[in-house]
C-alpha cells in the first residue's frame, strides 16, 4: 500500500521538484486539485493529478 504524505499540502508543493510525486488521503482530492491550479498559476510551476482507486490515494506530480 502506499503511503501518504502527511505534511500540509501548500507546504509540500512549494517544496516539490519536477517529476515529484506526493500522494494524499482520497479524501483531500477536491483541495489537492485546487491547490494544484490556484497555486501553481501563481508560483509558475505545473501539476498534474493522479488518483488510485485501489489504493483510495490521489497524487499530485510536478511536471514543469
């Protein structure tokens, strides 16, 4: 099973380098996904998201 990330998630996509990937409770999905627009706008970085079913975690990956 993966393990998910437990630091805030502003924090750690600040912090991410590109190719990263964070994974995070399903549950977060909607403020992963939000943050992941808002913010990667405003600090000129791109993210794209990823969700496992199987695993009920959704990932968000640094790609620019």
């Amino acid at each position: 099973m993966e393990k998910t990330n437990d630091k805030p998630i502003l924090t750690a996509l600040r912090k991410m380098e590109i190719g990263e990937s964070l994974p995070y409770p399903v549950e977060r999905t909607s403020y992963l996904r939000s943050a992941c627009v808002s913010f990667g706008l405003e600090w000129g970085k791109k993210f794209k998201t990823k969700t496992n079913r199987e695993e009920w975690t959704v990932s968000a990956i640094q790609t620019a």
